[in-house]
C-alpha cells in the first residue's frame, strides 16, 4: 500500500471539534503550521506562508485529543495525508489537504507536558470457572510407605 505518511509540527487553530459516531469516537481540529526564515536584510526571523491541515482523529486518540488539546498550543501531528479537490460553485477549485492522525503530541521544544496514561474502561466481568487439575499425582515409593508406618508407630508408643 502507498501511502503519503507525513510529521506536521504546527499549531492548533481550532478547538477539536468531538463526536461519538457508531463506528467510535472522532475529533478533528485544524493546524496551522507556518514556515519560518532568517531575513538577512532586516536580521531577523520572518513568518513565511501558513498551511492549514484538517487533522482527524479517531478512537482512543480522539478521546485524548478533545481531553488535551487546545487552541494555541504547539502540537507534533504524524498520520497519512489525504489531498481533495473539489469544484465549487460551478467554477472555483476547491482543495483541501487532511491528515488522519496516527499520533498527536505536545511540541516540547516550545513548552512542558505532564504526561498522563488513559484509564482504559474495565471489562465486563466474566465467569470465573476453576483452574483445572492438570497435576499426576505422584507415583508410591515403597520407602516413603515404609518412613511413614514407622512414624506412626513411634508416634503411638509414647
């Protein structure tokens, strides 16, 4: 299979927008992610072009994204990228560029994260059935036979 698999680091525009579908939870949001240059002549940093990314997410990630993702904040978006264009309105194209996000984080050259691991929901319980016995019993030894008796003559004596 081929498919465009690409790293985004950019910013969250929107606020991830949550749903429960019947196939699972989805988030999506839009990322902002702007290129940045070294102006020789006005010896500065300056803004380059801004490119906007629709990035969905879908079941566990989804749930995570709509708990910690905000607008503003600095994000690492890794998934599939997906291109559409469209016509609209009999004339314009129309294109729009996705990526189905495999992983999302927090940018940590830009700030600092707590990390927290997700409660996965429990089970449900099921029927406890007992272990079976899958242990032969030992074979007699005579001796062993022997060693006992005579305890228990030793025993009764006193």
């Amino acid at each position: 299979m081929n498919e465009t698999i690409v790293c985004v680091v950019g910013n969250v525009a929107t606020q991830p927008a949550y749903r429960e579908l019947a196939a699972g939870p989805s988030a999506r949001f839009r990322l902002a992610v702007t290129a940045r240059y070294w102006d020789r002549e006005k010896s500065a940093w300056t803004d380059g072009h801004t490119n906007f990314f629709t990035v969905w997410a879908n079941r566990q990630l989804a749930v995570n994204v709509a708990a910690c993702v905000e607008v503003g904040q600095p994000v690492v978006v890794q998934g599939r990228l997906k291109v559409r264009t469209e016509v609209r309105e009999g004339q314009q194209q129309w294109a729009s560029a996705d990526i189905d996000a495999v992983a999302i984080g927090h940018d940590l050259s830009r700030g600092t994260a707590a990390f927290q691991r997700a409660v996965k929901p429990e089970a449900p319980p099921t029927a406890v059935r007992p272990e079976p016995d899958r242990e032969t019993p030992r074979p007699a030894d005579p001796q062993d036979d022997r060693a006992r008796q005579q305890d228990r003559e030793a025993v009764t004596v006193t």
